[in-house]
C-alpha cells in the first residue's frame, strides 16, 4: 500500500511531550509510555524520520523532534501490501511463504526503520522455519546498521536443546569469533550444548558485563540453562525478578520465560512451572520454538501435578497450534502416555 498522499492541512499546534494528544500534520501516530500507571499515553503525529534503539526522530509540522526510544510505547504507520500480506502469513504460521515475502518486500522500503522491522520479521519467521542460519544472518543485518537495536525480540536464540547440525554449529563458531556482541551472543548460544560449551559459557560470561543491557541480561538468561538442574528456589524467584525488571520487553521475554518456567519444573513446583510456562503461548505465539516447547513444557507439570485434563488440552494445543515445531513429537508421545493411562 503506498503513503497517503493527501494529508491533514489543519494543524493543532504541537504541545510539550507529556501532555494530552498531540496533533500536526502526519503520516504515522507515536504512542509515548504515561509518565505515571494512570496518565494517559500521549500520541504525537508527524513523520517518523528514523527509529532506532537509541531516539526516534520524528518531523512535525513545527520542525523535528527527538523522542528517546526507551519513551516509545509504539508506532502506527503504513506498510505496503505486501508486508501487511506477510504478516497475515507469519501470524497464521506460514512462516517459510512469510519469510519469502518479507525478503521481496525488502528492496521496496524506502524508510531505513520500516526496513529494519521488515529484517526483524524476516528473522522470525526464518527462526519459526528451522532456518536458524539465515536468522542470524538476517538479525545481524539490522545491528550492523543500528547497534542499539529495539528489535531484540527477532534475535534467535537457542532456548532448549536440538539435534546437533554441521551447518548450524559452524555458523555459530563463525558468529562467536566476531567482534560484535550479538554475533558472539549467537554464537555462544546455538554452541552451548554442543562440544564447544565451555567456550560458549565463556564468551556468555563475558557478554554479562556487555554495555548493553539487553545483552547482558540474554546472556545471563542463556547461562540460566547450565544452572537449572542445581538452581535454589531462591536464584528461580531472582531471575523471574531480573525478567521483571524492564530491561527486556515484549517477545523478547520468551525464551527467558521458557528457562524460569523449567527451573520451576525442576523443583517440582509444577504449579508456578505450568502459570510461567503458559505465558510465552499466550503472549507470544508467533514466536513459534518457544511457545511449541512452552507448551510441551507446560503439558509435562500439569500432568505430574495429577492434571491430566489439563495437561491433555495443552498437548492437543502444541500438537494443533505448532505441529510443525520440534516439539510437536515430544508432545504426542506424552498426549498418547495420557491416554493410556486414563483407559486403565
């Protein structure tokens, strides 16, 4: 779909950022975070210049404005039709003719931050495919451009274990011996449970110190992983603290949500296992590894919690909703073990 040719000329002049809405001129509505839990968001119209980890520029009708990112609850603009079309793709779980889409959509935007989302998509839906090679690569495209990215919720992470993959394992040995640090976050993630953990965990350890504090605190989360067998309550109940804290946002707190959900399994709360693990389907679905693995994850809790409705629903759920996930298998094979046991 093009950008609107015809735009508003009556102009609201635009008023200091923390007020009411704001209006001007605009193609694109910019939602700010309330100042306090019961203001209302402030919307400001004008034309989105760039957006990127660290400001977004927007030109007004009374000259440009830098807007913090951390600031920003959202951005409504116009997409073509064809990224609109991937989306539906992406969201009805098509996630190969999605990532298709979005690579042929690419060429075709001219707008260096709807660029990079339409990469982030990409990601995602390549990630949703099993192409973990080509997320990765496609991921590193939009820090190369804007280190401090918003779109951390496209990195693809490993958040449980894979069948090993001669491809993928080089790729990711490549990535770790990069010099940025999402390279070496890849990196070290797809490597930490192959032959190459104790140099994944190193390169892990030192990202926890990374500037960045999205990176940090992945880093940290992707260590979670070597310590759910041996994690207290207490280091549980501190993750789920860190998690909460705000440093990560949106769908980037899948994968992490997945970790907490399992250390609880762990500890035979599988109450508390089977509420966390439940989140990342809810609210995340299109972040298909993990919400499939949630599910499965979640299914296992309720049934040894004594469940086994419950935990039947939930199977059926990663099995219907994500049969083409790794843990589709697991999944049935533990619906069956229900079964079974019921007609006993």
């Amino acid at each position: 779909m093009p950008r609107r040719a015809i735009l508003f000329t009556l102009v609201l002049s635009l008023i200091a950022l923390g007020g009411s809405t704001q209006w001007c001129a605009a193609d694109d509505t910019v939602t700010l975070r309330p100042a306090s839990p019961n203001a209302e968001p402030t919307k400001v119209r004008g034309n989105v210049i760039d957006y990127t980890g660290q400001v977004l520029t927007l030109q007004t009708a009374s000259g440009q404005t830098s807007i913090p990112s951390d600031k920003i609850a959202s951005v409504e603009t116009d997409y073509a039709s064809d990224v609109l079309k991937a989306r539906q793709l992406l969201d009805e779980g098509k996630s190969s003719e999605a990532a298709r889409m979005f690579a042929a959509a690419y060429p075709g935007e001219r707008r260096p931050w709807v660029k990079r989302e339409i990469l982030a998509l990409e990601a995602l839906a390549l990630q949703n495919a099993g192409r973990y090679i080509e997320a990765g690569n496609a991921f590193l495209k939009i820090v190369a451009e804007d280190p401090q990215t918003i779109h951390f919720d496209a990195i693809p992470l490993a958040w449980f274990s894979l069948p090993p993959h001669f491809e993928r394992d080089r790729a990711a040995r490549g990535w770790m011996e990069m010099s940025s640090p999402y390279a070496q976050l890849l990196g070290a993630s797809w490597l930490l449970s192959t032959s190459d953990r104790s140099q994944a965990i190193q390169v892990l350890g030192n990202l926890r110190r990374s500037k960045i504090p999205q990176i940090s605190l992945l880093a940290e989360a992707q260590l979670w992983q070597t310590k759910i067998v041996t994690a207290s309550q207490a280091d549980v109940q501190q993750w789920q603290r860190q998690l909460d804290a705000g440093i990560l946002r949106g769908a980037a707190l899948a994968g992490p949500t997945l970790v907490v959900g399992k250390a609880w399994r762990q500890l035979d709360n599988d109450n508390q296992a089977a509420l966390t693990l439940m989140r990342p389907p809810i609210l995340y679905p299109n972040h298909r590894p993990v919400a499939a693995d949630s599910l499965l994850q979640a299914g296992r809790a309720l049934e040894r919690a004594g469940q086994s409705d419950e935990a039947a629903r939930v199977l059926r759920e990663a099995i219907e909703q994500y049969g083409d996930q790794p843990a589709r298998q697991e999944a049935e094979i533990n619906l069956k073990r229900i079964a079974s046991s019921g007609s006993n």
